[in-house]
C-alpha cells in the first residue's frame, strides 16, 4: 500500500534464515511474486503501507476479509507515518503542488492511472481488525523473523516480545 517497501527489504534482510522459513510457507501474493488477484483463505498476511488512496482502502478491505491473521508491518501500517505528513494539506493542495507546481511541463492533474487519494492517509487498524502490529521504519529483519516462527510454531507472538525486539535503539 502506500509506504516505500523498506519492510520487504526488511523481510529479505532475514538472509539465510529465510531459507528455514521457506519450505513452511507458500507465497501467494506480494511484490516479490507475480500474482495479481489477492486469494481467498490466506492463513496470514504481513501489510506494508498506509491506506492513503482509494484503491488502498478497497485492497485493505479484500484482505481483511480473505485473510485469518492479519499482521500491521512498518510505522506506515501502524501510524500511517510517513504517508500521513500530507495529512495537514488538502487533497488539491498536495495534487497542485505535485503535478503543477513542481512539474517543468505538462503540468495538470492527471485523472486517470494515479489512485483516487483519500482526505488523509490513516493507519491500517482504522479500517478494519489488526491482530498483531509490528513497529519500526522499518522493522527489524529478527522482529519479523521472531513473528513468522512463532506462528509457523502454531503460537500467536506475544506483542511484548515483538515490542522488545522493535523498540528504537536495538
């Protein structure tokens, strides 16, 4: 969703200890795999990113509802963080000043291909349930480690171990 994908950077800096998780999982959705169509019964979905424009609202809503255990991933997920500094501007002021006053020609607002912003960009637990948030911009590869074996071991995380292991300064 809206967010700039240091969470799945994040997720690849697992290096080597994504191969134990691997054999456990199959990827069904996400920008790592060419899937289009988020499935139906998804035991358990990580999301990046605020709900800032439209389209990420109708996205949020659809996984919700296919998904078991839907986890909150980044400081964009679970503030809205940097998406919602635009939150202090109107939707025409933050248009206006992308598409004409910074652009060097061609300046309009364009109406198609860009998603429909919402009035503010919001944090994912304002839409629908979250079952477990993990904090950081972006979260440490070992909080997303320590999340996905814990529930590969059939255990829900304990959000005071997961707040350990994502507290700034570790």
């Amino acid at each position: 969703m809206d967010g700039c994908s240091g969470c799945h950077m994040s997720f690849l800096d697992m290096d080597e200890r994504i191969l134990q998780i691997a054999p456990l999982i199959d990827l069904v959705y996400s920008p790592l795999v060419d899937a289009k169509v988020f499935p139906e019964n998804v035991d358990v979905v990580l999301i990046e990113g605020a709900v800032s424009s439209e389209e990420d609202l109708e996205k949020i809503l659809k996984v919700r509802s296919r998904s078991k255990f839907l986890i909150a991933l980044g400081d964009c997920a679970v503030t809205s963080n940097v998406p919602g500094m635009r939150n202090q501007f109107t939707v025409e002021e933050v248009e206006t000043r992308a598409y004409i006053e910074n652009a060097g020609f061609n300046q309009h607002i364009p109406h198609e291909v860009i998603p429909v912003l919402l009035p503010k960009s919001r944090p994912v637990h304002e839409f629908v349930k979250v079952d477990l948030f993990v904090p950081g911009c972006p979260p440490p590869a070992d909080a997303i480690f320590h999340v996905l074996s814990e529930l590969l071991a059939g255990r829900v995380p304990d959000a005071a171990v997961v707040s350990e292991l994502t507290r700034f300064g570790k």
